[in-house]
C-alpha cells in the first residue's frame, strides 16, 4: 500500500499560476501606458518562470 497524502499541492500551483498571470497582466498595462522599457514586474515574472 502507497501513502496517500493528507493534503495536495494542486492548490498552491494554481495560486502561483495566477500569480504569475496577474503580473504579465500589469506588466503589459504598464508598457501599453508608454513605458520605454520593459517592466519590473515583467522582469519578476520572468526570473519566476525561468525565462
């Protein structure tokens, strides 16, 4: 018999997931408001997602 956890990770992982949205989101409001470079939060959103 496998051990079942008491609890899943699922919940964490679509908090970050729409954490990471939300701020790709307010990035480009940022930038489309005639920012000249990129945004900080763009920057954070990429060293989140490894990009």
């Amino acid at each position: 018999g496998r051990q079942v956890r008491r609890w899943e990770p699922e919940p964490f992982r679509w908090l970050g997931v729409r954490a990471m949205y939300g701020l790709y989101r307010a990035a480009d409001r940022r930038e489309d408001a005639g920012l000249a470079q990129p945004s900080r939060l763009a920057r954070l959103g990429d060293a989140l997602t490894g990009r």
